[in-house]
C-alpha cells in the first residue's frame, strides 16, 4: 500500500494536483494542513484515491470541518497525522513523539515547520514531507508485509523525483 503525504502547501492547488497525478499507485492521499482550501478540491477531482485532511494552523477554524489529528489504521500500521502547531514541532519533536506513542502509533507524520525530516527513533518512523507550496517536497509511506519504507520527494515539473532512501 503507498501513502502519499504532503503536507503546507498553502494555496498552491496546481502543485498538488501535479503530485497527485504523478503517483498514480498512491491510493491514500494525506495532506497534513495548511492548505485545506485546495486538498479539499484536489479530492474532490480524485474520487478514486482515499483522502485523510488534517486542520493546520492556517486553515481557519469554522469553514473547515477536517480534524486536526487522526489515528489511521492501515496496512496494519498505526499512523498518528497531526499538523504539528499543537505539539510545537518548531522547536522540538518531543511533544509530538509523546502525543505518537501514547496511540502506540507505528509512523509519526507531521508537517508545519516546511523542513523535511525522515527518522527512525526507538520503533517510531517520523516523518515531514515539509512544504508542498514553499519547497516542492513530499513524501511516500509504503507499507508492505516486510515493513513500512518512507521517502522524501521533490516536485519537479510533472514529475515527483527521490531526494534521499
């Protein structure tokens, strides 16, 4: 199962329809906030791929009804989606790792500070695609019966290219 994950891209729908579009095996889309205006679009034009809309701190507080955490269940993996604001990512992933562990979530993703980040800590993968709209990263969760495999991807024309394995 392939995940793509894009996260603050902060109004810039044609970045995120090309990236969508560039991972057709992709079947759950997961945008992580900042840019509920446009994710919300982009899955209205994809009904065929599973949507996951996490509230970022620019997202407003009424017009949008997304959540701003979630517990997902896939592939049999536990993946804790938050935004990041709330635990203060910006100035460390404590928070963050804390609030994961304490769903026993598998995969940490987060977004909001628009620096990519791929880690593995003490049986938690982490993960911040950084910013869609600002820097042209995101990122692919594949989640096989031999485990879970993150990568970090720049949007490059049409086209997503791997920054680093």
């Amino acid at each position: 199962m392939r995940l793509l994950v894009i996260s603050d891209t902060h109004g810039d729908e044609n970045a995120l329809r090309r990236a969508v579009e560039a991972q057709p095996d992709a079947s759950v889309v997961i945008h992580l906030g900042d840019g509920l205006r446009e994710a919300e679009s982009v899955a209205a034009a994809f009904p065929d791929r599973e949507f996951h809309l996490i509230r970022g701190n620019n997202d407003g507080g009424t017009e949008h009804s997304q959540p701003a955490g979630e517990l997902l269940v896939r592939g049999g993996r536990r993946l804790f989606l938050t935004h990041g604001h709330r635990y203060r990512v910006k100035w460390g992933l404590y928070n963050a790792l804390c609030a994961a562990r304490e769903q026993d979530a598998d995969v940490l993703l987060f977004g909001h500070t628009h620096r990519p980040l791929m880690d593995y800590e003490d049986g938690l993968y982490l993960m911040n695609p950084g910013s869609l709209g600002y820097g042209g990263s995101c990122g692919i969760l594949d989640i096989t019966p031999a485990g879970i495999v993150p990568s970090l991807l720049r949007l490059e024309g049409g086209h997503l290219v791997r920054e680093r394995s």
